[in-house]
C-alpha cells in the first residue's frame, strides 16, 4: 500500500512475526468496505450472499466491545468527534483506492474480493493519517473465482473447517514467503 500512495503504519519487517510500526492514535472505527452482500449486509436486508452491489459500499462500526461495535453513520462518526470531515473524506477515499488495488490483485489470482474491514489511525510523529492494520484472510472475505469456496476466515465463524489451508491456498497463489 505504501508504494500505492496510501500511507501506512508499516515500517519495516523484523523477523516472521514481527514488525516495526508507526505509533499510531487509532481512529475507533472500523470502515467495512463491501462489493457484494454476504455476512451481516445479507442478514441485514434478507439478500443472498454472493449477489453484487450495484456500487461499493462503505459502512462504519464503532469500536467498542461494551457495546458490540455497533454499526455508525458518518454523521454519528462526526458528531461524536471520532475524526474531523477532512479525515472522513480521507479515510473513504483510502477505502475505496484500496479496494481497486485488493479486488484487482485478488482477480489476478483467481479470488473475488466480496468484502473486508480496515482501521486507521493518526500518526503521533507527523499527525498524518495512515492505514494502520493487517489485511489477510482473517479481516477480508475472499471466494475462489471459480467455485465461490471461502478461503476466510468464515471457515472458522462457520465451523467449515480446513481454515489452514485455505489460508495458505491465498498465500500460495500471491506467491509469498514467510
Ligand atoms: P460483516 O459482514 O460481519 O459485517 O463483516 C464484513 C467484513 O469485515 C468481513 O470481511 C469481516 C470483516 N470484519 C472484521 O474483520 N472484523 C470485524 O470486527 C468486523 C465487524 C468485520
């Protein structure tokens, strides 16, 4: 993402587990950026999993486990003071610039993106706003191309099993090393 012009807490890796990051204030919301329905946007309206949006969706959720991070609008987001209009706008426009490079790295590889979360927060040092989170299996949907077979972790939410695999089957096809 960083070589994409979208700025990142990321600096550099250490070792396999672990990384040098920017010191980040978490903006506490978790934007869900979703290309077609599936998870809690199917439950919500009754429509099948798998059918396309007409657009990209973005929605938010406050973070808060005493409340169950229930789901927000930008207007609750700017009333509560949780960022400013500025880093709102910054933050969807990230959101949907990340979600061109994912869906089209994933295509390549055989996987339809359907939907996945990202937080972010303002860097300490620079005040900046910067992507600051993972994104892998565990915070994405991703179907196979083909057969629609999940290789996220709804393989674990559904008890579907074989989650290991279906996360190195990811790996694998984006050709990485750990
Ligand atoms: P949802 O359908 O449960 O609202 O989830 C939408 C996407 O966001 C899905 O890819 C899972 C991801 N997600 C997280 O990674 N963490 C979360 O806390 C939530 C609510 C969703």
């Amino acid at each position: 993402m960083n070589h994409c012009d979208i700025p990142t807490h990321f600096i550099k890796k250490i070792d396999k587990k672990s990384q040098l990051l920017k010191k980040v204030d978490i903006i506490p919301i978790e934007v869900l950026v979703r290309n077609f329905f599936a998870g809690s946007l199917s439950k919500k309206f009754g429509v099948k999993e798998g059918t396309q949006l007409s657009d990209t969706l973005i929605e938010y959720c406050l973070k808060s486990d005493e409340l169950g991070d229930p789901h927000i609008s930008s207007e609750h987001i700017l009333n509560l003071g949780l960022c400013d209009f500025d880093e709102l706008e910054l933050i969807d426009e990230y959101s949907l610039r990340i979600n061109d490079i994912l869906r089209s790295t994933f295509y390549s590889i055989g996987i339809n993106l359907v939907d996945f979360k990202l937080e972010f927060g303002i860097c300490k040092k620079t005040d900046e706003l910067v992507l600051a989170d993972e994104i892998s299996p565990d915070t994405c949907r991703l179907w196979d191309l083909k057969t629609n077979k999940k290789l996220d972790k709804d393989r674990f939410r559904r008890d579907l099993g074989n989650i290991e695999e279906a996360y190195e089957e990811v790996l694998n096809r984006l050709n990485l090393t750990i």
